[in-house]
C-alpha cells in the first residue's frame, strides 16, 4: 500500500489530498488534529507512514515526532503562506522533505495523467480509534466497503430530495464534524455526488454557531451533544425572556408538537410568530434537512427539534467498522427512540446475551408499566458489503469483532420493536457489577445525567469492588450564567433560595 497522512482541521485541502491520493491508488491515513505526540508517534511508526500532508499548526508537532519516526519523510504544507521560513528550514534540520502544496497542484496539473482504476479490495482508509482503552486500532475501510455505504446515503437522500425545496446545486452544508471520523467523511463525499456545496468551519468549535450564522446552510448534520446544547439554549433563553414572549413560545412548543403525531411539521402561525425569528437570528433559517448521528438523542429534544426547524430531522446509527451508517430513520417517520430500519447495504441481526436476560426471542423489553412489546432483544450485529476489512496488524482484536460468518459484533445491546425499527438500550461492554451484585449500564445512566440542560458532559465509573458509582460533571457554564447568581473573580455563585 502507498500510504497518505491527512494532518489538520477540515478545509478544502483536506478532501482534494484524499480524492488525490484514491485516483493514484494510495491509501489515506488520516489524524485527528486533537491527537497527542504519543499518539501520533505510535500510529506513524505502525504504518511505516512516509508523507503527511498538513497545516502549517501541525507541522512543529511533526518536527518533534521525526526522531521516533524514521520512516517519516516528507511533509506537504497547504498554508505555507502561514509558515515561516524557519519552519521549512527546521524541516530540513530534521531530515524532513518540505513541499508546498500548491506547488505540487500545479505540477500535476502540467501533466495529463490517467487516473489509476482500483479494485474494491483495495484499503482505501485506515480509520483509528481514539484509544481511550489502549493502544489506537485502525480499522481498514476498502474502496468496496466506502462505496456500499455512500450508495445506501446517496438512496436515501436522492430519492426523497423531492422534500427539499430547492435543487442540490442550491443546498448548502456546513462542515464542522471531524473528518477523520467516517461519518463526516461519506457524508461529505455522498453531498458532493449529489451536488451540494460545502463551507467549511473557520476550526475553532466555540464559534460554530458564528460558521452557521454565515454560511446559512440548508442541510444540517450534527452530534447529540451539540443539538442538546441547542435545544438548551433555545428553550433556557425563550423562557428566560418571561412575559408575552415566553407564554408564546411555550404555546406554539405544545401546538406543534400536538401536530407532530399528525405527521404535520409546518404551522403558518406559530413558525411565523416565533420559530422562524429564532432560527433567522442563529443563522437556522434555511435548513431543510437535519440528521444526528454518533450517539443517541434523547426523544424530547428530537421532537423539539422538529417542531423548531420545522422539517425532516432523522437519526442513523452505524460505527467505523461497518463504514459508517446501518440504520436510519425514515424522512416521514415522526416517532422517536429508535434508530430507524437497516440501510440497503446492511443485513443485522440480534444475538442473545444471556447472562445480561437479552435473547433475540424476547417479546416484551422493560418491566412495570414502561414495559413495551418487543420482535427480540440482544447483541447488535452487522453483515454486508460494506463490513471493514479488519484492524491493521491486530488479528486478535479483529476475531474479536469479526466471527466466522463475517458477522461484525458491535457491543450494543438492542431491541426490534413491533413496527420494525431498531431501538438501542444498552452498551454491553460498559455493563458492570456492582459489589452487592447489581448490574449498571455506565452510558445509560450518564444519558440520564446529560438530559439536565446544567451539565454538558458526565463520566461514570463503577467498580465490582464497591456499592456505589462515581461520576465526573464537566456543567454548562452558558447555561448556569443564565440562572440567579452573580460573578465572584473567575467563579459564578449560584443564588441560594
């Protein structure tokens, strides 16, 4: 394999290094610009990686990572107008080849070559984990398994772009979500097939919300973690306002949301009155389409979010090993709490996990009264052309995920309901015992926590040791300056009633 390192925050640069790299047969290697230097070094050195194309920002980082990386060569700066000389020359200090990017471009362009044709074998990305719990993997993602999943994309909004009101030429999409991660990746490419034009963030994620007021994007794809701070700051600052203001958007929140079970999105008034000058004054206004994906989204904010944008707003789940997207919700489908159906490249099936009383033959989930009639409970696993080829140079970890029959077991537990969409309970490997004997989910109980619009991150941890669990808070400051309270130096101070 020639092998291409893609070192920096989304930009342009970014997506023509890689379509670059496909036409010459090469395979990209991309980095998150967050990674620290033992990252970087370890992930460099396993993959023998020789050139990296870069900002002038990650360059330093890549002088320090030379001397633990003799493989590392040369070095291909998109900005080196932002590159000091003595940039390019510590480079050179350091046995590093320096080349500008737009040099190269323009030698390229002096040349008529053909594009190399590839085979759908071919490991077109390695995609690494973060490595929170060891060393990163890097799941090898094929030509073959790209373009299964962009096809089931391309289905999806192709087919039903007839509910975007304008055509694809005149859609715009606001590229903020990292690309290294394969979700922004097939996103963006499936955009481009389509034709949609894409902006790209100014990369400081504290001023997003600045990126979307300008750019005005048509379609909107996001993280729980940002829609949730959206729903907060929507609804915290509407009721914060108090009198005719707050009772109205509290009336047209109920009315809409009334309509919502209908299958009805728009209301002439309360759009109108309030929603349509809340969305105008963020930058919101000409969104159509809005899709989440990466983790779950909690119902309330997901119906709160159709009624605000007033259009489709869907939810897919899939993750790096399958390519990216293996369920999504249908644009007509207005219930919430699943993930939707299997995309067309993507057969599943549930596994039965006993010693947690998940079997695939269950037909009831959850006790009480929340309990729900249910087609089967357990592991969630994945099959289809578009299944990874495996982690680089980790056999052991790839028998893990991949059994005999090329089933790929994804470690989420979840339940077929009646109507046939795929709803996600449970995370079996972050299910633990307590010392009294009580099994925890650790993520179900943080979703719980990060519903309060006062918290915008929680960790918890348990230990078979011990009776109890403990859990780092990280609060939402934007929200908490918004209560009763006052500055005291760096530290606000709630108003005690």
């Amino acid at each position: 394999m020639r092998l291409i390192g893609i070192y920096m925050k989304n930009r342009s640069e970014w997506v023509i290094a890689e379509q670059g790299a496909f036409t010459r047969r090469a395979t990209t290697v991309p980095l998150y610009d967050t990674l620290g230097e033992d990252v970087v070094d370890y992930i460099v050195n396993q993959v023998l990686l020789e050139t990296v194309v870069c900002t002038a920002s990650q360059i330093p980082r890549l002088i320090a990572c030379k001397a633990e990386c003799p493989t590392l060569t040369n070095i291909i700066c998109v900005d080196p107008e932002a590159c000091p000389e003595a940039v390019a020359t510590a480079c050179h200090a350091a046995g590093l080849k320096f080349y500008r990017f737009d040099d190269i471009e323009k030698k390229g362009s002096e040349v008529d070559i053909e594009p190399l044709v590839g085979e759908p074998t071919d490991i077109a990305t390695f995609c690494y984990t973060s490595g929170t719990t060891g060393d990163p993997k890097g799941a090898l993602n094929s030509h073959g398994n790209v373009v299964a999943n962009i096809s089931s994309i391309v289905i999806l909004l192709g087919t039903q772009s007839p509910l975007f009101d304008v055509k694809a030429s005149q859609q715009y999409y606001l590229s903020y979500l990292p690309l290294p991660h394969i979700m922004e990746r097939l996103v963006s490419i499936s955009l481009v097939h389509l034709g949609v034009a894409i902006g790209f963030y100014q990369g400081d994620p504290l001023k997003i919300m600045e990126d979307v007021a300008a750019l005005r994007p048509t379609l909107f794809v996001s993280v729980p973690r940002l829609l949730n701070r959206l729903h907060d700051k929507i609804t915290v600052g509407a009721r914060a306002a108090g009198g005719i203001k707050a009772y109205l958007f509290e009336q047209a929140l109920a009315s809409k949301k009334a309509r919502l079970q209908e299958g009805v999105l728009k209301h002439a008034l309360w759009d109108k009155l309030v929603f349509d000058k809340i969305k105008a004054r963020i930058g919101l206004d000409r969104v159509q389409f809005v899709a989440s994906g990466s983790a779950p989204l909690a119902n309330h904010v997901m119906d709160f979010l159709r009624v605000f944008f007033g259009c489709p707003v869907t939810e897919g789940y899939g993750q790096t090993e399958n390519t990216c997207l293996a369920t999504y919700s249908h644009l007509h489908d207005f219930t919430s709490g699943h993930v939707g159906l299997p995309v067309c490249c993507m057969d599943i099936k549930l596994v039965d996990v006993p010693e947690l009383g998940y079997l695939s033959t269950d037909t009831q989930h959850g006790t009480g009264e929340s309990a729900t009639d249910c087609k089967g409970r357990g592991e969630i696993c994945f099959r289809g052309p578009s299944i990874f080829q495996g982690y680089y140079k980790m056999p052991e970890r790839t028998k893990e995920a991949l059994d005999s029959e090329g089933w790929l077991h994804s470690g989420d537990i979840g339940v077929w309901l009646k109507t046939g969409q795929l709803k996600i309970v449970d995370r079996k490997k972050s299910i633990f015992k307590l010392s009294q004997g009580e099994y925890v989910s650790a993520e179900r109980v943080e979703n719980v926590i990060t519903q309060s619009p006062l918290i915008a991150q929680a960790f918890v941890h348990g230990n078979s040791l011990h009776s109890c669990l403990v859990a780092i808070i990280v609060p939402d400051f934007e929200t908490f300056q918004g209560l009763p309270g006052s500055q005291e130096g760096d530290r606000w101070v709630p108003q005690r009633s």
